[in-house]
C-alpha cells in the first residue's frame, strides 16, 4: 500500500503524465484521421463528425484522471460513486478509442482504394 508520500507522488505524476500525454496521442490521431480523411471524404459528408472521436478520447481521458485524482486526494475514504465515474470515463475512453480506431482502419482501406 502507498503512504501518504508514495500517494502525493502518484498524484503528482498522474497530474503531470496525464496532463500533458492526451494532449500529445489527441493532436497525432486527429491530425492522422484529418489527413486521411481530406484523401478521400468530400468536405461536406458526414466523414468529418469523426474527428470528434480523438477529442472525445482525451476528454474522457482528462476526466477519468480527474476521477483518479480525487479518489487519491480522498484516501482513506473511497467513494463508491466516484469509482463509478472514473470506471465508466475508463470504458467510455476506451469505446471512444476502439471507434476511433475503426475509423483510422475504414479511412486508410479507403484511401489505399482511391
């Protein structure tokens, strides 16, 4: 178990690491997809909604963090409901994520075809 310097510790680097690391993985898929995307999709199709996908990752992402911050920051007690919010930011994340990665293999199958 972490005492209370290895729980300020954790909570500085998930702060800083997870502050900084969606920004990074948020701007390469969603330029990825944007160029892809400009190969093939006419500007007006309904194409372009899935660069939503990559900002709702890191939006999820930031709140699934902040979740995590606050059960650090609450230690010893542990909210239920907040364990229930930073587990479904945690899968919404990683829905958002499988979406965007489909989206990434439809538009490269696409662009390899035109």
């Amino acid at each position: 178990a972490l005492g209370p310097a290895g729980r300020a510790r954790y909570a500085f680097v998930e702060a800083v690491v997870a502050g900084i690391y969606p920004i990074v993985y948020g701007v390469f898929f969603l330029g990825w997809l944007a160029a892809l995307l400009r190969r093939w999709a006419a500007p007006r199709a309904g194409w372009w909604a899935l660069l939503a996908l990559p900002l709702l990752v890191v939006g999820f992402d930031y709140a699934e963090n902040w979740g995590l911050l606050q059960l650090l920051e609450d230690y010893p007690t542990c909210n239920p409901e907040q364990v229930a919010f930073c587990s479904g930011m945690t899968t919404l994340k990683w829905t958002a994520f499988g979406g965007m990665g489909l989206a990434l293999l439809a538009a490269g199958i696409r662009w390899q075809r035109a």
